[in-house]
C-alpha cells in the first residue's frame, strides 16, 4: 500500500549538516514521485529551498546553542511548543495512509517531539543519523580517553564516566535527555521502524536495547564528485574533506602526511584551522567548496584520508571520492573503509594514532597498486551506497511496510500535565 501522505519532521530546513540534507532531499525526491510531502521543521523556514508544491510547517524556534542556558536545558529537554505544534499537524492531517519520518530533533524539536509521535507510532520511521538515539553523547566516543567507548550505554559505568566533548554538566544534560526521550517513545519496545545508514550501526543500537527486530538498513545516497575515474596513480597529494576539528582528525592527517612525505590539501574550515596552518605550513587550504568545485580538486587526489577520531556511521565525503576513482586511507575501524579495504580500494590504518595513519600513506607509494585500488573504488564502491532514485524507493518500502501491517488507531494526546509530571518523575533524583 502506498502511503497517501508523507509527514517529515526535522530540526532545520536549510542544509547545514548530513541529516538535514537528507531530510530536504527525501521531501524533493518523493514529492517529485508525486507523493503528497509535508516538511515540519524546527527553525523559522526563512532559508528553505523546498519547491512548491511541498508544504512546510514551521515551529520558528532556534537552536539551542543560539539560546540562553536556562531555556537550553528546559527547551532541550522537552521543547512544549515543538509538542504542540506536532500535535497539531497530526490532528489536522493525519489519515491511515499517512506515514511520519522523523529525521533531526536533538537541536530544536526535543524529546517532545516523539512524545506526540507516539500517538502514530505504527506509522513512523525514526531515522539514526548517528547514534544520539543510544549513546547520551551521540558518538559512542570517550573524548577524554580519545578512545570508541564499549560500554552499554546508561549503564552504571556509562553514567560514572565523564566522556563529553564539552563538560560532565554536559554529559548530564544528555543522559536526561535520554531518559526523557526514553519515557515518551522507547526504540527498545517500540511499533516504529528504526532507518540505519549502515549495516554496522546495527548493533550499536542493539548494545542499547533497540529492538533489533524493527532496525532497517537505507544506505545513504551517494553522488560522486566525478562522473570519470580520477587518475589516482598519477597524482601526488592527498586530500581531507571535511570540518577542520579535532574530532575529525584534521592534525592527524597532517602528522601522517608529514611524516610520509606526502603533500596534503584541506578541503574545509573549522576552530582548529589557524592552529595547523602554523604548525604545518606546508598544507594547501581550500577552505569550504561546492560540490562542483571539489570535483576539480579532487581530480589532483591520489587518495582521501579520513582520520576521524570518531566511530563514522557512514563517510559521505569518503564515498563520493571513493566513486569517482580515489582510493581511501583511514583507521580500520570506520565502517566505510571496513568495506572498501573488503573491494580492494582503502588502505587501513590498524591503531588509532598518527604513526599509524603514516604506515598506511606510505603504502600509496606503489603506482600499479594505486591504479588497482582506483580502478576497484570507481568500479565496485556504487554497491556501497544507494542512488537519489534507489534511496527514495528504500524510503518507499519502509513506509509500505509500516502501511501494510496491522491498521492503526490515532491516540489522543496526552494532557500535558501528565506528561509533564513523567519527565518530573524521571528528572526528580
């Protein structure tokens, strides 16, 4: 059964990260299959490029970092307005055939908003991005440690540990956040499907309690910066992507390069720009591109180096030069290069450290071995990733599926003095 409306909801509707590109471009794609779209979002829509024909519902609230702390732990929290305006979409468009697809809410919609979701929750698709849905910090990474985190997530351990980027008040605010979330709708008994953007993400999820039985995998889709094969073994240079971070590696990829011999160019921007830039003068800046301009620029690549420090879901950019013929240097942990070093097409750095992202870049010195690897990524790496097309069909599916099971009951919403006094009782010590 094909859904007869398809409500998105997602934090922003101007594309300033993976997750809301994504949620944009599955409202274009369907609607452009002549489905009927309706885009929810969590920001003003002042700078959103969504074609007529797509309508869009704005809750006109900001981000949390643009708001003063006090209202970034209540509205972060529980976000009242965001409940009350998907409450609202809900009583005014809901029929059977109406599907939901919840993409970003962590910045603007809150915990709320899947609050009000429960009422459709046979209907709804829950899209994990990333791993906010299992891990309180979102990355399954201990920034303290700079080491992936095994433990299960809100164990006792897990709570003991003072792992986030920014503070431990930090680290509490997003463990609330999660018991709250938990409260209102729970992945771990849920009728919802969960979208994973890789296979390997599963069982992240599942160390949570996500019940694997509703976790479905929709790979990201993926166009290449470059319709011909990059000569790769012609090239010299090797290329970052990407924000200029230290959770991304950029310092990383330029020890390693350095100590290769390799010349590197950055692609990007970011807090840790000026820093390197002293440290290693010898790296060429780009700053951030189009997609078109990086194409140029890439065609100088011998290959891509991902050195992120984090446990990567997915590694857009890390695909898009993969299809277009440049190799991939990164640390054998990343799910991508798993796979790609599986086709022949990404050398794997084996430990979590520059000395051993410079062993990898030094095995791009065998020309033939280049080519083999370029020929193998711009040949092999499409069965890794979906097409615009092919994704918009595997969104399809999942919403056929949920359609197509047992006929569901919109529920009234909850009174919001009942609601309000469950995330009481949680938060309460």
């Amino acid at each position: 059964m094909n859904p007869q409306r398809i409500i998105i909801l997602n934090d922003r509707s101007k594309a300033t990260g993976g997750a809301t590109s994504l949620a944009l471009l599955s409202a274009r794609q369907l609607a452009s299959a002549g489905y009927e779209v309706i885009y929810v979002t969590g920001d003003d829509g002042s700078e959103s490029e969504l074609p007529e024909g797509i309508e869009l519902v704005t809750l006109g609230d900001r981000s949390l970092l643009e708001l003063p702390f006090a209202q970034q732990v209540s509205k972060g929290l529980y976000n009242r307005a965001a409940a009350r305006l998907v409450e609202r979409v809900i009583d005014r468009f809901d029929t059977p055939g109406t599907v939901y697809h919840l993409h970003g809410w962590a910045q603007i919609l809150s915990p709320a908003a899947l609050g009000a979701l429960s009422r459709v929750e046979d209907r709804l698709v829950v899209h994990a991005h990333d791993f906010f849905h299992a891990c309180p910090n979102g990355t399954y990474f201990d920034f303290r440690k700079e080491a992936v985190c095994n433990l299960a997530p809100l164990s006792a351990a897990c709570l003991a540990t003072n792992c986030d980027k920014r503070s431990r008040a930090q680290k509490v605010f997003r463990t609330a956040r999660m018991l709250v979330k938990d409260q209102l709708l729970s992945l771990r008994h849920t009728r919802a499907l969960v979208a994973v953007i890789h296979p390997f993400m599963a069982e992240w999820l599942v160390r949570a309690g996500i019940d694997p039985d509703r976790i479905r995998v929709v790979r990201n889709p993926v166009k290449p910066f470059r319709p011909d094969r990059v000569e790769a073994e012609r090239n010299a240079e090797i290329v970052f992507i990407g924000r200029v971070e230290e959770e991304k590696g950029a310092d990383l990829a330029a020890e390693a390069a350095r100590a290769a011999g390799r010349p590197l160019s950055i692609i990007g921007d970011g807090s840790d720009r000026a820093r390197l830039a002293a440290q290693y003068p010898e790296i060429t800046w780009h700053g951030w591109r189009s997609h078109a301009e990086i194409a140029d620029l890439i065609g100088s690549a011998r290959a891509l180096i991902m050195p992120s420090r984090l446990p990567e879901p997915f590694g857009l950019v890390a695909l898009e030069a993969l299809q277009s013929g440049v190799p991939l240097v990164a640390f054998d942990d990343s799910f991508v290069a798993r796979e790609a070093a599986e086709l022949g097409c990404a050398f794997l750095a084996r430990g979590r450290h520059a000395g051993s992202l410079a062993s990898a870049v030094t095995e791009l010195d065998d020309d033939e071995r280049i080519e083999a690897a370029s020929r193998a990524a711009f040949e092999q790496s499409h069965a890794l990733s979906h097409t615009h097309e092919s994704w918009r069909d595997g969104l399809l599916d999942l919403y056929r599926e949920l359609l197509e099971s047992e006929p569901s009951v919109v529920r009234e919403p909850s009174k919001s003095s009942s609601t309000n006094a469950g995330i009481q009782q949680v938060l309460s010590p």
